[in-house]
C-alpha cells in the first residue's frame, strides 16, 4: 500500500504527534509498504536507514500563520500528483483520507466556554486559520475517517459536528514495549546514580512541554503536600521537557522543595527514566490521550493522570493507577505512592497490561482503517480550498 503521512514539522525535541508519526511511518515500511512522511521540515536522521521516504516542503511566510498556508497549499499540489492511496493528516490539512487530531479539535478548542480556554486561542490568528481548514477537511468530498484517541474525544466530535457518526473511530494509541519495558536492578540503579536518586528516593516523573496544559504546578503541589516531618521523606519530581522553568522552581521553592524537583530539559532516553522511577504525574487540565501514561505502563510504573486524560479511559482505577478530579485526590494518589507495597502491587498490575498496550495491536487497527478507505468509493481525489500558495521546493530522500 502507498501511504503517505502529512505533519507539519517532525525534528526533534519530538512530541507526542511527531513521534507518532516516526514511528508509525518506520513500522508500516517494515511491513513492506511504500510510506512517505511530508512536512516542512524533518530530522532525517530519526529515519536513518528505516526506508521512508522524507519529502521536505519549503513553506516561507512573514508569519506562523502564513508559513502554515503556504504549506497546506503545497501539500493540495502535491495530493493533485501523488500516487498515494491513503493520505494520513497529523494537522488540519483541506483533503485527506485519515485524520488524526493529536491535539484534539481545532474546532472543539476553540468554542467558547471550552474547559481548557484561554483568551489568548481566540485571537491567535493561526489557529484560527487551522480551524477553518479543520471545517473543509471533515467536510471535504472524501469524508476523510477521523481516529480520535478517546471515546470521550469521538462523543464529544459526534456531538458538535452535524456529520455521519461513521465517520468517527475510537483508535487509542499503543507504544513500542521493546523500548519501554521494566529496568533490571542493574539497570534501575546505574540511571538512579547518574541523575542523584538514591534507592530510597520514591521518584515520579511528569513528561511534557506544555507545563500550564499538562498543570505542573499541580504535580509540584502534590509532592509538596507530603509529610513535612523530614524533608527527604518527600517524593522527588523529575520534569522533563521545556517549558517556563524559572515560574515552575519558584513555586517549588515556595513549597520547600529545592533538591526535590528537577528539570531535566528535553531528554532521548525517556525509556529508561521512567523504568527507573516509581510514578508518573499527568494532571492535566485537558488531554486528548497521554501517551507518557501507558509508556509509564509498560515499564511497570503507576501513572496518576487526570479525569481530563484521554488515557484516564484505559487505566483501572486503584489497580493499575490512579484517576484523579481534583488536587485533592491527586495528593492523596501521591500520598498512597508513598507506600512501598502500594507501589509494588500496582507496578506489577501495569505489568500484566503490556501485550495489550502495544505498538503492533494499534497498528493492525490503523492498517484496518487503510484498507477501508482504500476500497471506499466516496473517496474521490479532490483537493479543496485555495492552492495559490507557492509550491517551493520538495527534497525527497530515502531514510
């Protein structure tokens, strides 16, 4: 099958959307089909010898907003030529076959009264313009699958866009379990030494770089309201990824936890960090899924992750983590972390959910979806919307 994936960036530090996109791409090509991955720019080096091919689109622009249409207008004169039987959308692009909205509806999000709102989204200019595009490309001719990442996400699209209920699928994310798996005693106490954990030191990790969104504050204030008998009997709580570092310590020194919170920056081996901590922190404010949470899963360790998770709809709550609403149930989820034989029994149940959490199961269901929009005859190929943007230059090379 010759499968195209269109992102509008995917070099590194990588989110969530763009390691997605690599390792969706790097798995369907060993499987034996023809997969390019299109965007503005890429880190060929993520692909290094995976063939994929990797087809850089040069979109210039005085603005985000018009580097974004320039873009979306070489990418419908590129669908007008490619051979490509399924067009797969990580962003809001004017026509494709699968949509996959990684960081929820542009639509959704911007309503107002939204749960996650600020007044800034209702005058950034570029998603403004993603939203419209967003509106042409659900109700582009080819009436392209939408794959929400929740049941919560599919409700509330079917409820706020007047279209088919067919055209929206549930879809949860897997990880590759080979690179996240549970550290051997070796292996958990060389990444301790390196970073300064003792053995003792119960350790809970928040991943992310959006700290308002993902609400460290409320991870930080969590570890914070332990017992402050000792102070070394507090959780340590390592951050990684960037963000607005300086607001972030501040309220960690206000709570007493200078030495207790560090900020790793934007880290590669994320794998080995969590299989070397005891916990993972997801509170966030809103979250279409939140792949750290079953990555953290399968490396046996508990995540505790907000009602507000898409994710929070695989976890069994109290087994093999915890679903909180509030940050009072998140510091008593944080207190109960504290107990060894808590963390113990629920690290073994995150255990026992691994071949189910896996990378090869979510994409045999992608691979489903293909194949039916493949053979689906609404699927006409036609590109709308304006394409007068400038084309600028495709470097196409195999990975």
């Amino acid at each position: 099958m010759r499968i195209e994936l269109v992102i509008f960036r995917l070099n590194r530090p990588l989110g969530g959307a763009e390691r997605y996109t690599r390792d969706l791409a790097i798995e369907f090509a060993r499987r034996g089909h023809d997969v390019s991955v299109v965007a503005q720019e890429i880190d060929h080096d993520l692909f290094d010898g995976a063939g994929v091919q990797l087809v850089e689109i040069e979109s210039h622009g005085w603005g985000r907003t018009h580097r974004l249409h320039r873009f979306l207008s070489a990418v419908d004169e590129r669908q007008k030529r490619t051979d490509a039987e399924v067009v797969h959308a990580m962003l809001p692009i004017r026509s494709a076959d699968v949509y996959q909205p990684h960081a929820g509806f542009e639509a959704i999000a911007m309503r107002p009264g939204h749960r996650w709102k600020r007044w800034t989204s209702r005058i950034n200019l570029k998603r403004r313009y993603a939203e419209i595009v967003e509106a042409t490309m659900l109700t582009d001719v080819r009436q392209p699958k939408v794959m929400c990442l929740s049941d919560r996400t599919r409700e509330e699209a079917k409820r706020y866009f007047a279209l088919d209920d067919r055209q929206f699928v549930t879809v949860q994310h897997g990880i590759d379990t080979e690179r996240f798996r549970p550290a051997t005693v070796a292996e958990r106490q060389a990444t301790r030494r390196v970073l300064g954990w003792s053995p003792e030191d119960v350790v809970m990790m928040f991943i992310g770089h959006d700290f308002e969104r993902k609400n460290l504050a409320g991870a930080i204030r969590a570890c914070g309201a332990q017992s402050r008998s000792d102070h070394d009997e507090r959780p340590m709580l390592a951050v990684v990824g960037a963000g607005r570092v300086r607001k972030y310590s501040a309220i960690a020194e206000r709570l007493g936890l200078i030495g207790r919170v560090q900020f790793l920056g934007s880290r590669e081996d994320v794998p080995q960090l969590l299989a070397a901590s005891d916990g993972l922190l997801l509170p966030s404010h809103d979250e279409p899924y939140g792949l750290t949470a079953i990555e953290a899963m399968a490396c046996g360790v508990v995540p505790i992750v907000s009602r507000a998770c898409g994710v929070s709809e695989v976890i069994v709550h109290e087994t093999d983590g915890w679903v909180v609403g509030s940050q009072t149930d998140l510091n008593a989820a944080v207190a109960r972390m504290m107990k060894a034989d808590v963390r113990t029994r629920m690290g073994k149940a995150c255990e026992l959910r691994r071949e189910g959490l896996s990378f090869a199961r979510h994409v045999d269901r992608v691979e489903e979806i293909y194949r039916s929009r493949r053979g689906d005859p609404a699927r006409a190929r036609v590109s709308r919307g304006s394409t007068d943007g400038s084309l600028g230059s495709t470097n196409a090379s195999r990975g």
